[in-house]
C-alpha cells in the first residue's frame, strides 16, 4: 500500500499545502491551509468502486485491467509551522 504525505508549508504570501512537490492553491491562514490538507488527505482514503480500466500502450496495444476500489493509500498530514 503506498503512503501519501501532505505537508503544510508557506507559499506565495499565504500558506499552501503540498503533494511530492505539487503545491495546492495558496490559502490565507495556516489554520485554512491545514484544514483543507486533512480534508484532501481523508478524502483520499475513501473507497470508491472496483472498475474495469482500459488504456493504450506505447506500442499500440490496448489492454484492460481491473481497478480495484479498496486500493486506497494511507495518508497523513505533517504541519511545517
């Protein structure tokens, strides 16, 4: 199972959290930033519903594979104050 790290940290004169270098949208508060990278890390857990994926590979073959929607990461939210 992977494991996914939101960090809160400062960003372009407010507060921002981020995910393996991505940043999100800059938020005024630390207390704002925070609550939206749990929101965003507890959302992630969710379940959703095991699916049929189809897609294409670079040599032209498609192939099907099935998603499975328990294969949620863990998550957890570091506060960089």
């Amino acid at each position: 199972m992977s494991h996914v790290i939101y960090k809160v940290v400062q960003h372009d004169g407010g507060w921002a959290y981020t995910v393996d270098g991505v940043f999100s949208e800059p938020f005024p508060t630390h207390a704002a930033a925070l609550a939206a990278a749990r929101r965003a890390a507890n959302e992630q857990r969710v379940p959703g519903r095991t699916e049929a994926i189809q897609y294409e590979t670079s040599d032209g073959k498609w192939l099907t594979e099935t998603a499975s929607g328990n294969d949620r990461p863990e998550t957890e939210v570091e506060d960089g104050r």
